[in-house]
C-alpha cells in the first residue's frame, strides 16, 4: 500500500502564470491538495475504466485536471492510450490508474 505522505504537500504554480495562480497554489493546504488526489483517485476506481480530465471534472463538480500531472509524476495514474474528444474539440488524454495507484484507493 502507497503511504498517502508520498503525495505531494503542497500546490505549486508554473513560472509563466499571473501571480494570481501563485497565490492561490500557496495558499492550497496539504490537507486540501490530498483530498483532491483521494477523490480523483476514487472516481477513476470507481469507474473502473480510463477516463479523460474533462470526464473526472465533470463527476467531482471541480477542476480537478490540474492535479492530474501531479498524480501522472507520482506514478499513480498513466496514459490509457486511448483519446477523449473534449467539449471543446480537441484531443485529450484518457488517463488509467496503475499499480501504485490502485494500492491508494
């Protein structure tokens, strides 16, 4: 089983976004961004098949697509290989647990 401290603690912004972003990621709690993880890590168990972001957002009622390259760098989720053709057009990754993940859930 995955130790949920593995998780990453804290939110962080990229250098090229409003300072608006940065804000916000500092002043996410540990606490909160694990939740986040736990519920996307959830939905995808409870799905039992691979979903896309937009998929995920849409059942938890929040953006939850940005942790998504959080979980992708712990090794908890991974390309599905397949595509979701989003809202808005454009290609999207579906995206499966794995391993490690499933061991959270």
């Amino acid at each position: 089983m995955v130790d949920l401290f593995d998780l990453p603690t804290e939110a962080h912004a990229r250098k090229e976004d409003p300072w608006t972003s940065h804000e916000a990621a500092s002043s996410m709690s540990a606490n909160a961004l694990g939740n986040q993880h736990m519920a996307i890590l959830d939905v995808m168990m409870d799905m039992k098949f691979p979903l896309a972001a937009e998929e995920i957002d849409d059942i938890l009622g929040w953006p939850g697509f940005r942790r998504m390259s959080e979980l992708k760098g712990k090794g908890l989720i991974e390309d599905a290989g397949e595509i979701y053709i989003s809202r808005s057009g454009r290609k999207a990754i579906k995206y499966k647990l794995t391993g490690k993940g499933l061991a959270c859930t």
